[in-house]
C-alpha cells in the first residue's frame, strides 16, 4: 500500500511540476511575442530580467488565454 502512495505521489508531483514549466514557458515565450509585436523594448526588458520574467510569465499565460488586457496595453504602449 506504501508503495501505490509513493507511485501516485510521485506521478501527481511531476505531473503538476511539468504542467507548472509548461505553463510558465508558455506564459513566457508569448509575453515575449506580444513585446514584439506591440513594440515594446520596456516590455521585453521586463521579460528577461530575473524575477519579472515570473511575473511576465504569469501575464503572459492570461493574455494567452484571456487577450492582452487593456490596462497592460495602456502601460507599455
């Protein structure tokens, strides 16, 4: 029975860690494309500097799914 919690555990972890990368490459890798398109050198900067990317990643991902939110466009363009 141990070994079945340990198996489902260790499944549910990576699953979960390999979803989070996945969203958070996703999230990023459009955040980067949007930058581009919109023509935003302040907004690619804010893409590659270390703890923003997280950030950029996270705005990414809503955008991805949600559209670009106005307040964002109003703030880069």
């Amino acid at each position: 029975m141990e070994t079945i919690k340990a198996i489902l555990a260790a499944t549910f972890g990576s699953a979960f860690g390999i979803g989070f990368f996945l969203c958070g490459t996703l999230g990023w890798a459009y955040w980067m494309w949007m930058a581009i398109n919109v023509g935003s050198f302040m907004m690619f900067l804010f893409g590659i500097f270390g703890p923003f990317a997280l950030i950029a990643g996270v705005l990414g991902l809503w955008s991805f799914a949600f559209g670009m939110p106005v307040w964002l466009f109003n703030m880069v363009n």
